[in-house]
C-alpha cells in the first residue's frame, strides 16, 4: 500500500520522513511534547523544514528538551544558545523556551503533567479532520485561538494560534494526516 502524503511532505527527503515517522501521530510523552513546543514556536517566522534539519542541534543544545534541565538554564546558558550558529538564535524564543519548562513544572507541582495539560484541550481525544485529499489547513482554529489564550493565561509564551495549530497537528491532536 502506497502511503498518501500531502504536497508539502513531499518537497524532501526529510520532509517525507517527518511526515512518514512523526507528524500527527498522537504523542504523550512530556518530554516529547516539550520539545515539539519549542520547536514550534522556533519555526514562528521560518519553515518548519528549517527547524527539522537543526533538529539535532536544538537536542544537543537544549539537553535533549529534558524539562528540568532546560527550567535551570542560566544566563551563561542563555548567552550560550544566543551564540550557537547551530540553532535559531532569538533570544526572545530561547527565553520563551526556558520559561515553558518552568511553567510545565508548576503543572507538575499541582499533579498535571503537560500531556494530562494539553490534551485535556481535545478531551484526550484526536480530533480527526477526516483527510481524504491534499488540502491547505488553516494557519489556525477557533480552538488554537482558545488553547493559546489559556496557555497564555497558564503562563506559556511565544504560543499564538497559528503556532498552537501548528503544534497541534504535529502531535495529533487534530490528525490532518491524508486518509
């Protein structure tokens, strides 16, 4: 059986296997979520196949998106990243970064871990989109919309509705894979 994939994950090789091994298959590992987050919002301004090519850079350069790692970074670790020709060096998006895993572990201080935390955004459940031909998704949701606005209220920043939607998909929260 051939697998179907929409134009946009055909352009590359590794545009293919991003499509073929992760994006929209449903994820549920903090630090796993962690990671797709601030890849995310790394990509605001940029393609994501930009952010996938440096995707080992980025692990290698925020410990492998271990939370408790990343929620200690210093100054010394700021600067850092803020000179690593590896990555994305926005100061605002590492800092917003760094920010996130310390308000995922606030969660975990009130027994949320951050799966428990987003996915109670989609009742736990995929929402299926239902995907039989190769169509343009919207940048964003009426749920992005809401979802950004509460993470945003919870503490989370650089997490707009096009970014949210973004993640969302990536994850499968809305599986938009072609059926």
């Amino acid at each position: 059986m051939t697998l179907k994939r929409p134009q946009w994950a055909n352009a590359t090789p590794e545009m293919q296997d991003y499509y073929d091994h992760y994006w929209g298959f449903p994820v549920h590992d903090d630090q796993q979520l962690f990671a797709m987050l601030s890849l995310e919002l790394f990509q605001a301004g940029l393609t994501w196949q930009t952010i996938w090519r440096r995707r080992e850079a980025f692990n290698q350069a925020f410990d492998n998106f271990n939370i408790e790692k990343v929620a200690s970074f210093t100054d010394e670790d700021i600067n850092r990243l803020c000179e690593d020709e590896t990555i994305i060096r926005n100061r605002l998006k590492i800092l917003a970064v760094i920010n996130n895993a310390q308000v995922i572990l606030k969660l975990r201080k009130t027994g949320k871990t951050f799966d428990n935390y987003v996915w109670r955004f989609v009742d736990d459940q995929p929402q299926d989109l239902g995907l039989t031909t190769d169509i343009e998704l919207a940048p964003k949701t009426a749920a992005s919309e809401e979802i950004a606005k509460q993470m945003r209220k919870d503490g989370f920043k650089f997490v707009g509705p096009t970014i949210i939607y973004s993640f969302m998909t990536a994850v499968g929260m809305v599986n938009a894979r072609l059926n």
